[in-house]
C-alpha cells in the first residue's frame, strides 16, 4: 500500500486500487526485481510527498526520469547535492538567467526549495529503466499522471502549468479550468532546448500570473 504521507493520500486512493494500476505494480516489482529502476522505489512518489495538493501553485511536468545512475530522486529534473547537474537542467538554469537575471549555473542541481514553495516537479511517467529512457512508456504511468492533473484542474486557485516536452505538451487537453495559465515549449534537453525551450520565458510569466492573481512570486534561486 502507497503511503505518501499528506492530503495525496486521500485523493488518490481509488486510483491505487484501479485494475490498470495494480498491473503497473506488479510491472514494476518484475522490473526492480531483476534490473535496475530509477529511482528508487521509496522515492517514486517523491513529487507528491514534497508538495502536497492544496500547496501547489506551479506544476513543471517533464517526460521520464533521469536513468544515469545517482540522477533521479523523484523530482522532475532533479538531483540530489552533489551529483553532477544533467544537460537539461543545465539548459534550465539557463533559462532562468536570461528571463528573470537569477544565476544558478553554479549551484547545485537539487530542485527541493522550488518544491516547498508550491512547485509540483512531476514527471508524466515516474519511473525508468536504467539507460533506457522512457522503457517504462506506456504501462500506466500516464493514467496515474492523467489523474493528477485532473485533481489539479479542479482546483479555484490558479495553477501554473508548464509543460516541457511532447508528452507532457499532451496533458494540455486535460486542463479545461479557465482559471488557470497552461504554457508550453519544448522539453530542455540538448536535443530539443534550442527549438523552442530557450526564450520560452515560462519562469518570469509564472510569476507575473502569479502575482496578477495575489500570489507570492516563486523565488527560483537553488543555493
């Protein structure tokens, strides 16, 4: 039974007993038993621990986590102090420093203090075979994130969503509630940051909405 320790529980616990997601699980302890999955298995649901659904102000949804070894910890684009920042986070902090002047390319790559100001770092599927991206593609991850979204989109206080990415790109069809801001590029990885992620300026106009609609900035400075 999934634990994740706050006010997700409640909400998600239909969908924990769902049919499709029951097969997920048994995918997945199949998958950990005889290989190595990132990350792991008690930080799955690490985005949802860190913020909670009445918290969330800003949802950055990536594709799959990381699948170096020591990079994913359950936070889109995330990793833990002291282990190397990945190309697309590199290409985020990037971002950052030309749209809003914050320099975070000399720090560290671990995202938490985005988390606990209300930044929901959810990827679309959660879990990945090591040096396979996106292997874990297709077998329930999406129904489960599907899920997420619709809770959020319910939601009467407005919600950022940045969508990085084709697969996240398509939960745009999900968010229906006029009362939140949807913004989408594509996803930062070296592959695809310089078509459409760099000058996406989705950091200074999450907090103009924000604060429009009487809100906090989110302060994105990693130290």
């Amino acid at each position: 039974m999934v634990q994740i320790g706050n006010e997700w529980d409640v909400l998600l616990a239909d969908e924990f007993a769902k049919p499709y997601y029951q097969e997920l699980r048994r995918f997945l302890a199949a998958e950990y038993s005889r290989g190595t999955v990132y990350p792991d298995k008690h930080d799955i649901f690490n985005a949802l621990r860190y913020t909670t659904y009445s918290q969330v102000r800003c949802v950055i949804l990536g594709q799959d986590p990381y699948h170096g070894a020591g990079q994913a910890h359950g936070l889109s684009f995330s990793v833990r102090r002291g282990v190397q920042i990945p190309p697309s986070l590199r290409n985020i902090y990037q971002e950052i420093f030309n749209d809003t002047g914050i320099d975070n390319r000399a720090s560290c790559g671990e995202l938490i203090p985005w988390t606990q100001q209300g930044v929901l770092l959810l990827n679309t599927v959660l879990t990945v075979r090591e040096g396979a991206p996106q292997s874990h593609r297709g077998m329930g991850w999406e129904l489960f994130t599907d899920h997420i979204i619709r809770l959020l989109n319910v939601r009467e206080d407005p919600i950022v969503f940045l969508l990085w990415g084709a697969p996240a790109g398509k939960k745009a069809e999900l968010i229906t509630n006029p009362c939140h801001l949807v913004l989408k590029a594509a996803h930062p990885s070296p592959l695809s940051a310089s078509r459409g992620f760099f000058g996406c300026r989705h950091f200074s106009q999450t907090n103009e909405f924000l604060m429009r609609h009487g809100f906090s900035p989110i302060d994105w400075t990693i130290r």
